[in-house]
C-alpha cells in the first residue's frame, strides 16, 4: 500500500468498502503462490545483503514478511495508509511520517505503482531519507522476456533472455497501478530515478518463476 489517498491518487482498496480492507488481505486470499515467492525473495535480500537492525516496512499487507524478518533478528516497523490494518505507523511511502534515518533499512516491495510517478520519484527520496543504510525495492515490470528451463538428475539449468522494448506496454492491473516497468516508465528511468535520490544498486533480480517482479537492492552513497 503506497500514497497518501486523494481524488486523484486514491488508496488501492478505496473501493472496498471498510469493514472489506482486512478481509482483502486475508492470507487463504492474499497470499497466492506468487505472492509467497516475492516474500521469500524480500526476505532472503534483506538477509543476504544488511545487517540485522530495524527495518521499515511500506506496505503492511497479510503481514507475514514481518514476521519472517523478526524470525531473523531485524526489529521491524510497518507502516500503510490504510488505519484498518492497525499498523504501526499511519503513513504514505511519499510522506513519511518519521525524522531523518529513522531505520536501518527498508523493504518496499510492489508500492511504488500504486501512485503517480511523480509521486514515486518523491518516495524513493523519502526512502532516502529515512534509512540509515540501504534497503529493497521491487516493482511490476511488462518488460518483454523469455525462460529456457532444463531440469535433469544431475544438473538444473535456467536462461532467463531479455527482449527488445520497442513499444511501451499498459499496466498489466490498470484499476490498481499508475505505472510498471515498460509500461509508462522505462527500466533505464527508474534506475536514474534511484540513482537521483541518492542510492546505489548493489544488485537487480528478475525471477524467472517471477518475472512480473524487478527488485532492486540499493545502498545510500549519502
């Protein structure tokens, strides 16, 4: 969950009626395979790649990769704009409501989208902001790719190629994201957009069993 809602950036469950937001994130409902794996993978970066300390959570969802990080050592702080969800903070990505490196690191996973690039581009300076030291992003790419699996007894073999964007594609979820990757914002302009607000990308992963999913591990350089 991402910006502050408005008429024009309104909250992704705006249509739900109030009594429904929780029930949205419902784990027999919200946590779909897919959505199992881009937790593994936000938690396995956030392992791999910092130091155990506090962590700020954007987007607080069904709540289980706070749970996971606090199973590894992090001391984690969720933050949503929805009040429903009984988050720790009340907040949206592009206005965050704490002072100035606040947290260790971040994890904002599938939260940009939800609001208008420009409005994204204010948030990865807040993320900025707010950490001390790095943290991971990830967001919905329409870039165009192909997977060649081998799988064997004795060897597993996985090509992930990349194809040509020529033409930028629409929001695979339109009700819900402003933008994705190649579909009203370029790769190359969001890795500038990183790059402007002041971090390093210390490393991209395209699952190829998620391929709907770009992440980014970035590090501040101030």
């Amino acid at each position: 969950m991402a910006g502050a809602p408005s008429e024009s950036n309104p909250s992704p469950t705006a249509d739900l009626p109030q009594d429904s937001v929780a029930s949205h994130f419902r784990p027999s409902q919200y946590l779909t395979p897919r959505r199992m794996q881009s937790i593994g993978w936000q938690v396995y970066l956030a392992a791999k790649y910092f130091t155990r300390g506090t962590i700020l959570e954007v987007g607080v969802g069904a709540r289980l990769p706070a749970q996971l990080l606090r199973e590894e050592g992090w001391q984690v702080t969720g933050m949503d704009i929805e009040p429903q969800l009984k988050p720790d903070i009340v907040g949206s990505v592009d206005r965050i409501p704490v002072a100035d490196a606040s947290f260790d690191c971040f994890v904002c996973c599938q939260v940009l989208e939800h609001v208008p690039w420009s409005n994204a581009q204010t948030a990865l300076r807040e993320l900025h902001r707010i950490c001390r030291r790095g943290g991971i992003i990830s967001v919905p790419t329409c870039a165009r790719a192909m997977v060649i699996s081998y799988f064997g007894p004795k060897r597993r073999k996985t090509v992930l190629l990349h194809g040509l964007n020529l033409v930028q594609a629409k929001p695979r979820t339109p009700k819900e994201h402003h933008w994705e990757l190649e579909a009203g914002v370029r790769t190359s302009a969001f890795r500038r957009a990183v790059a402007a607000a002041g971090f390093r990308i210390i490393r991209e992963v395209r699952p190829s069993a998620l391929l709907y999913h770009h992440f980014m591990v970035v590090e501040k350089k101030t």
